[in-house]
C-alpha cells in the first residue's frame, strides 16, 4: 500500500485528490494539509511515501515545504511531486534543487496522476525524457547567484559512477543505461546509489540538475 499526503490550499482540489485516491486499492491517503506549515508537521506524523505538494500557496510555499521535509526525514523520506498550474513554473527550479522527486500539472489525467505517484513511490522520476531535457535546459540557464552549490565535486566519483551520472543527465533510464555499458540494471542502480550518496542527493532529479549545473552534461541550444 503506498501512502499519500494531499497538500493544496484549495479545499475543492484537494478534496478531489484525495477522493479519486482513495478509490485507488494500492493507494491510501493518510492526510490531507491545507497549507505548507500543515504539510511539514502532518508529513513527521504520517510518514507518506509520497507527498503530492502545492508549489503555490500563501505563507510557506511548496519549495519550503519540501526542503523542510526532506531535510527532517532520514529514515524514511518521502517522494515529493510537485503540483502547478503552469508547465515552467518558476517554483519548480527551486523544488528541484531541495530534492523534489518531478512534477505535475493539475490537469494531468486521473490515471496519468495515479501512474505518477506509482512511479514515483518506486523511486524513479516523473518525467519523461523530453520533459525532463525541457525543464533542466531550461533551469540551469537561469541565474542563480545567491544558490549555494548543491554538492561537493565531481571528482569524488569514480570513473564509472560519473559515467552513470552523465547518463541519468541525459534522461536515460537505469535499463536504457545499462545497455549501454552492457551491464545489468542492477548494477547501474548501485553506480547511481553510491554516486548520490558521495554527492548528498535525495532524488534522481537532482541528479539530472547536477549533471547539467556541474557540466558533466552540456544543454542543447
């Protein structure tokens, strides 16, 4: 049973997610927040295995919402979509780089929204290859001046673990990848675990961000 946190500032919304989760026999919801101060204390006492998050909301935002969260969880640290109304929201650089696991827009399709939140909950990202090069191109060409680096160098990696790294930065998945170097899934699965571990990721996200930032993966212009 995978475990859902419902956060959005709008009753109808959320009422609306949560009814068409709990339809859903996998699926649970075990708390619905109507505010990002709500969602922090609700996410300690529930322990979700996925948060869908408002990314819009008065007094603390989604971003804070989800930094705090994931900062706070060690042992069992949720996987966090993000919810927006627009496709490029500006909020959804910065939830990336507090280690947001993807997003969706509110007028995803039911079974499209129940996909994502299975997809997530089994630790891959949302996004689909596409997606994924739009928005990272995208967020790593945006000034950023006052951001502290999200990592320590790359150069703490093994050779193949950056290769791993570089991959993931180009939106392959972990089966693609490992047909690539011709070895088994499992295998790049460890590659990237270790990889995230030495860089203090929290999401596959992040690391495609930091391919991206640290230049392992140049964007198309």
């Amino acid at each position: 049973m995978i475990k859902v946190l419902v956060v959005d500032d709008q009753i109808l919304i959320r009422a609306g997610l949560a009814a068409l989760i709990r339809a859903v026999p996998d699926l649970d919801v075990v708390g619905e927040a109507a505010s990002g101060e709500e969602s922090v204390g609700m996410a300690a006492a529930t322990r979700p295995d996925v948060i869908l998050m408002d990314i819009r909301m008065p007094g603390m935002n989604g971003v804070t919402a989800t930094e705090r969260i994931l900062a706070a969880e060690h042992d069992h640290r949720p996987r966090v979509l993000i919810l927006t109304t627009f496709d490029l929201d500006e909020y959804v650089y910065s939830a990336l780089r507090v280690g947001a696991s993807g997003f969706l827009l509110k007028d995803t399709p039911p079974e499209r929204l129940i996909a994502a939140i299975r997809t997530v909950a089994s630790g891959d990202m949302l996004f689909a290859p596409s997606v994924t090069r739009r928005l990272i191109e995208a967020y790593t060409r945006r000034p950023s001046p006052a951001a502290a680096p999200p990592s320590p160098e790359l150069g703490i990696l093994t050779a193949r673990e950056a290769e791993v790294l570089k991959l993931v930065g180009h939106a392959l998945s972990n089966t693609e990848i490992a047909s690539r170097l011709c070895v088994s899934a499992a295998t790049v699965k460890t590659h990237l675990n270790r990889a995230m571990t030495k860089l203090n990721l929290t999401s596959r996200a992040q690391a495609v961000a930091l391919a991206y930032e640290s230049g392992l993966v140049t964007p198309c212009r």
